[in-house]
C-alpha cells in the first residue's frame, strides 16, 4: 500500500469495545505531525498496532508540526488546547518546556523500559535532551541532486550549493535560519566547532546572511518537507535540502534520478510532547499510547518505512529490511559510517536561546 493511501486511511480509523482501563480515557486522540512519508511510517509502526489493540479510540492528524511552538502558544493563550500528542523536534521541545506549555516526563515510570530491564532512561540514553521531550528518531537534514542536471562532476561537498559557476540552476532551502546559516559559515570558511560562537555574534550573522546573498536569487524556499523532492523530480532544483527519509522516498520508492549528498548533513531529533493542561481522561490516553508508540520494538518498526534512525539503543539490533522493497535499510540511515563521515551536529540549546531572535533577522533579511 502507498504511502498516500496509508495516510487517508488513518485519519478517522473508528470501532467499538475496548478494555476496562479504557472507561477512565478519553477515546480520540489529536496526533500532530509532518505528513508524508515520516508520517505514514508512524501510521504503521505505532498507530495502526495500537488502534488492534484499542478499537474504541479514533485518530485525527494534523500536519501542523513545524508551527508547533506558535500554535501551542495560542491555543494555551486562548485556553483552549485540542491537541493531545505533538512531534517536535528537540529545540522546539525544549523551548515549550522552558514556556510551561509541555508536560514534563518521567522517562523511568512513563515509558517501557528494554525487554532485557534496561530502564528507558539508560535506553535514550543522552538523547533525552529535555524532560518534556520523548525522542523518537535521529534524522538528518541534507541535500540531494539531480542526478542528470549537474553535468559530468558528482558534487561530494555541502558547499557546491554555493558554487552557481560549477553546478548552475536553482536551489531549494528551508525558509528558516538553522542549518542555512551554519552551512554559510561553514562555506566561508569557518571551522566547524566555531560555528556557534561566531554565530553568537552581530558580525557572524552578518557574515552568513552575506554568504546566503550569493544565492538567494536562485533559492526556492520551502517550508514543508515534501516540497524539495517534487520540485527535484519536476527539474524546477538542482540542488534541494530536505530530511533524509524523504529523499530515501524518491529513489529509492519513486525511483527519480535523485543522488544524496550526505557532507555536513545536520543530524537532529524528533519525538513527543505532550501538550501541558490536558483533562485527566486526555492525558490518560496520550499517556497510554506513548507508552506503547515509544516501546523497543516500535522505534525498531518505523525503521522498516523510513530510513530513520530509532532512538533507543535497544532498538538498533533491531532494523532489518523495508516492508515494501525488502532492502537492507542500515546503509541509507543517517548514522551509517559510510554517510556520516563529515555530519554538523546541531546544537539544541543554542538555537533554543536564539531561536526567536535569529528568526527575526533571518525574515528581515528575506524580506530585504
């Protein structure tokens, strides 16, 4: 089944009779997440077992993870929270958690721990990077080309998005600071562990919103994490960064004369908050779901969709082969040694701190 079709048939996915503890939860759930493949391979490694096991509960998505923190903010400025569960990724995590609007979690009691004992905790391991915050997977944002459109030199370095005399056309980005300003500065020259420090700095910004000026008239931006491999499958980008599992998606699914391009490629989590000020019988069963959508063998499942690294470490040994095509997913996961050999890891707290202020440079810019 495809992806799509996958996606439409979780939407409201509806029965009845359930177990005793069910009477003290409530019975609908509200998921927020990305859409598209990340999506539907939550669909399948988490919902639809769960929903076997709890015929009396129905499922709404809603796609609206990347305004995450504004919209929380309203809806708790409003009093008015309709959100049970939401995907994040862990700099938004951590600034609900620092603005009261996420619950805090006790990893040890709220969550499995590994079959063989192994407390959650211990499992997660340093990926628990805020007590709000439930990881799920490791993920990387990276680019991939157009295999056909970039002439007879393979591109080998993040810094050929830069190099419009060698590899001509446009390119898409994330209409967002992080990861582009760190790629600028990285291209301008600066080493990678002073990438924050300079960043930290009225001239560090200038100097990568300059080196972002050398592009920016041929920059497609997006917003929305499909958006890159369709504009690279219609030709409309050469170059295009997005999240590892969606450029998986075109090749290795839809086949597009895609290549990755895996240098500097910056690693990031994502997992679950819990919305603060959810009613007990809310709370009870966003509770009960993370329990199970966040179990060993769940994050090992995802795995077989997408090519997402789990987060525990219990759930490594795990990741076999895709569902569909039957191939080995370990060599297209972000951590493979043979893809991350030059990876930027991000830095969470930082853009937690300066996340507002960059962004309203960062518009100011665009706007420019």
């Amino acid at each position: 089944m495809k992806f799509s079709k996958l996606l439409m048939a979780s939407t409201a996915l509806t029965v009845a009779a359930g177990t005793a503890s069910a009477e003290d939860m409530a019975n609908e759930l509200t998921l927020v997440s990305w859409g598209g493949a990340y999506q539907a391979s939550q669909v399948k490694a988490y919902v639809e077992p769960y929903l076997k096991m709890h015929p009396e509960v129905k499922v709404t998505w809603d796609e609206s993870s990347a305004e995450a923190v504004a919209k929380l903010r309203a809806m708790n400025e409003a009093g008015n929270v309709t959100w049970d569960l939401v995907d994040a990724v862990a700099s938004d995590s951590m600034r609900l958690c620092d603005e009261g609007l996420a619950e805090e979690i006790n990893h040890d009691e709220d969550l499995a721990a590994a079959p063989d004992g192994t407390s959650a905790s211990e499992d997660f391991g340093e990926l628990l990077v805020s007590d709000c915050f439930v990881p799920q997977i490791v993920y990387s944002t990276t680019f991939g080309y157009r295999t056909d459109l970039v002439g007879d030199k393979t591109p080998d370095s993040v810094c050929a998005i830069f190099d419009l005399e060698g590899f001509p056309g446009k390119r898409s980005l994330q209409k967002r600071p992080i990861d582009n300003m760190e790629w600028a500065l990285y291209c301008d020259g600066v080493e990678k562990d002073a990438i924050y420090d300079t960043l930290g700095t009225e001239e560090g910004v200038n100097r990568a919103l300059a080196k972002l000026d050398t592009i920016k008239d041929q920059v497609v931006w997006w917003t929305a994490g499909a958006e890159t491999p369709q504009l690279l499958a219609d030709g409309e980008v050469v170059f295009g960064s997005t999240f590892n599992g969606r450029l998986f998606s075109a090749i290795a699914e839809q086949n597009q004369p895609i290549g990755m391009l895996w240098d500097m490629q910056s690693f990031d989590l994502d997992g679950w908050v819990v919305p603060a000020g959810l009613p007990a019988d809310r709370k009870a069963r966003v509770m009960d779901f993370l329990k199970f959508a966040t179990d060993t063998q769940r994050l090992a499942d995802q795995a077989a969709y997408i090519s997402y690294g789990p987060a525990r470490k219990s759930s490594a040994p795990l990741v076999g082969k895709h569902a569909e095509l039957g191939i080995d997913m370990a060599p297209h996961m972000p951590t493979d040694p043979a893809n991350s050999g030059n990876v930027h890891v991000y830095d969470y707290e930082w853009w937690a701190d300066n996340r507002d202020d960059l962004n309203a440079k960062f518009e100011a810019w665009l706007a420019k």
